[in-house]
C-alpha cells in the first residue's frame, strides 16, 4: 500500500524548503511530501499520483503565483479530486479569493503569511484528521449502502441515510426481475461451504453489474436467488436479462461448476417502502406484482426456457420487435383464480434462429389447440419440431395433445392451463 500525499504548491523555492523542513519534523515517514511551483505543474503532479495509485490527504498552497492563482488552483483541483483537505497559505489575499476557495473548492483554512509554526502545523494535523474522519464515513455509507440501495432512498425522497424509517412506502409502476442457479440445491451438495460460497460471490458480481449497466437495483439477494428492480423501462427489464444470460457464459470461465439460470419479469404498480422494528429495518416491495415475477422465473424451469416475461410486462414494451419473443402459454399459475398470457425472450438461446423460423406455424398451433383440434395441433407440432427438434415448449404441448385427446379438457375451456405449486 503506497503512502499517503502532502502536496505544496509555491513559486519561492525558498517557502518549499520551509514547509519541507516543518512537515518531515512535525510528521516524520507517515506522508510522501510532494514540491510543485505553479498552478499548472501541481496539476499535472495530482494526475500522476492518484494515476500511480497514491491518496492524496491535503494540498497547501500559495495564492499569489505566477499564471495560475491558489484559489483558482484549489478549484481546479477540487472539481476533479474533492476529497483532499486544502490550505491556502497568503500574505496578500483578497477577500473574494478566500470567499471563492471557501465556496468552490471547500477551502479549509487559510493562514497569513509569515505564518505562525504552531498554529500552522496545527492546521495540518487537524485537517489530516478530518480527511481520515471524512473517509471512515464515506467508507461506512459505502457499506451501509449495499444493504440500503441508494435508488430506494431517491424513490422515497429520503436525502440522508439518517432520515431512514420505518413504513416509509411509496406506490410505483415498475418491473420486477427474479433470477435463480438451476438445481441449485443437487450442485452445492457436491461441493464445501466454502466453494458454495465462492461460486455465489463470483456469480452475484457478474449479475449485479450486468443488472447496473440496465439501469436496474437489486432489491434481495436471497440464497441462490437475485431479486432486481427496474424503474426506468420495462425494455431494460428484458436486456437486462439477456445481459444476465450472456454474462453467464463469461462466468463460467471463472466458476468451477456449471450453470444455467431461469429469469422471471413482470411489470405492475408496487410499494415500495421501508419495513421493520426499531432494532431494525429492511428496505422491501410488496405488491402482487412481485409474486407474480416470482411465478414467472418458477415457470422457465416447467417450460425449459431461458427466460419468461408476464403478458403485463409483454403489453408495455415500447417495441416488443426489438426482441425476440414468442407467445408460450395461457396459465393459471398457482394462487391466482384468474389465467394470463405468458412470453418466451429467447435472444440468448442458441437455437433461436430456429425458434424465429417455427413462429408462425407456432403460432398457428397455439389458435388450433385452444379449439381443441387436437389431431391439427399434433401436425403442427411435428413441423415445429422438425425445425426445432429440441424446442422443450413443442414437446411439452404434444404430450398435452396426446393426455386431451384421452382426456378431454370441459367442454366450456378457455384454453388455459392450470400450474401447480411444484411445477
């Protein structure tokens, strides 16, 4: 780990060598003690530091120079790099350089020139203080805000993390990502705690950035699960999701196992809110919608799809034509009286150029299997898997086919199809 930085800034090689001599006494090896005697010059050096890796804690400088001045120094400096404490050091400062360095480059104290030894070596030592003190609470709301995204507190108008609560809540129109490992439970059995959570780590990384790049939040990790958020566009919902399907493939270069995800979407009004006890409290959504979402993702293990979308998310798309989708089915899910259209994304899949082949004559199968025609449906079918012959969805339907023509289903049947629990 590289030292940290003082940087002084002075066109009098005469006051370097004097701040030199006073900050190796006063502080010894704790800091690198970097030399500048302009404006232009202490730029160039910030640069190259922080490019080397160095951390910068304080930058004092002169205020009558040559080109550049020292408020116009610390300026510059702080639009790019604003966490270093900054000193200005002056025997002729007007009050507007010291209002403009207070107000444009958070100016932490100037002192006059000749300074004060004490007073001066004072001002280093509390300000390097309050760059430590500054930094351990950038580092905590860093940490805290892993558990509390900071999307959530936009949402809900809360600016600090202080003002957090509980029964904050707020109703929103948005889309709910749920992604699950496939027979999660069968592979971490072959494998120690410690890869279980190797594996997961190393997954999570490549989901959550993935999810980030779609302008997307994650709301849970929860196991093997990823609970994500969209408030922007059902559209980035579904990249999103492709995104998650072909990052996996780069994963597995760094994953010693195998694996393969489902992905679940759908789109509706939820709250979005805080919950909890006055010992804790949990940033959450609640709404139908989220169940719904999770019925999506447990539905692309039944069907042996990549990815599911509900007919609400499906409906809302802006331009459904930028992606590859097709209608699957027309479900009741298990606890929901009331049937809906689902859709297959199948962008990822490597057999997709296929699937966009049997579309029509998919198509076509779906209208004749809702009338009940089930010797046509088959037909249709054998040419679906002609073009596909690994199409999970064309054979699912002629085992259906088969199971109604011995078993008929009412004579009064919309056409859907009920999913169990365990399905």
């Amino acid at each position: 780990m590289k030292k940290p930085v003082i940087i002084c800034v002075d066109d009098e090689q005469m006051i370097l060598n004097s701040l030199n001599a006073q900050l190796r006494n006063q502080f010894g090896k704790r800091f690198v003690y970097e030399f500048a005697e302009g404006g232009e010059e202490a730029l160039e050096l910030f640069d190259e530091l922080v490019e080397d890796g160095y951390e910068i804690v304080m930058l004092i400088s002169d205020q009558i120079m040559p080109g550049m001045t020292g408020d116009q120094l610390l300026v510059n400096v702080h639009e790019k790099y604003p966490k270093p404490i900054k000193v200005l050091l002056t025997g002729q400062a007007s009050l507007n350089s010291a209002v403009n360095a207070i107000n444009n480059a958070n100016l932490y104290r100037y002192l006059n020139k000749p300074w004060d030894r004490e007073d001066f070596l004072l001002t280093v030592e509390k300000g390097i203080q309050q760059y430590y003190l500054l930094d351990s609470l950038e580092k905590q709301v860093d940490v805290f805000s892993k558990f509390v995204p900071k999307q959530f507190l936009e949402h809900l108008s809360i600016k600090n993390y202080e003002d957090i609560c509980d029964s904050e809540a707020k109703q929103l129109h948005l889309s709910v990502l749920f992604a699950d490992i496939r027979k999660f439970t069968s592979l971490s059995e072959t494998m120690s705690p410690k890869e279980v959570f190797t594996l997961l780590n190393k997954y999570f990384c490549c989901m959550a950035e993935t999810i980030e790049q779609h302008h997307g939040f994650i709301d849970k990790f929860m196991g093997d699960g990823i609970m994500a958020l969209f408030t922007r566009s059902i559209s980035d919902s579904l990249k999103a999701a492709i995104g998650m399907q072909q990052k996996l493939c780069d994963c597995q270069k760094t994953i010693a196992q195998p694996v393969k995800i489902g992905i679940g979407i759908n789109t509706g009004d939820l709250l979005l809110g805080t919950v909890g006890s006055d010992k804790r409290i949990d940033s959450t959504v609640v709404g139908d919608a989220v169940n719904i979402a999770s019925r999506m993702e447990n539905l692309t293990k039944y069907y042996g799809t990549d990815i599911i979308i509900s007919e609400s998310s499906y409906e809302a798309l802006d331009s459904p034509s930028e992606f590859k989708i097709r209608e699957l089915d027309f479900v009741r899910v298990y606890g929901k009286e009331q049937p809906t259209k689902i859709y297959e994304v199948f962008n990822t899949e490597s057999d997709n150029h296929s699937k966009i082949k049997l579309l029509p004559i998919f198509t076509e199968m779906l209208e004749l299997y809702r009338q009940q025609e089930w010797d046509k449906t088959i037909d249709c079918l054998d040419e679906c898997l002609k073009i596909c012959p690994d199409d999970t969805v064309s054979r699912l339907y002629m085992e259906r086919c088969h199971e109604f023509k011995l078993n008929p289903p009412p004579s009064v049947w919309d056409g859907s199809f009920n999913i169990g629990k365990s399905e």
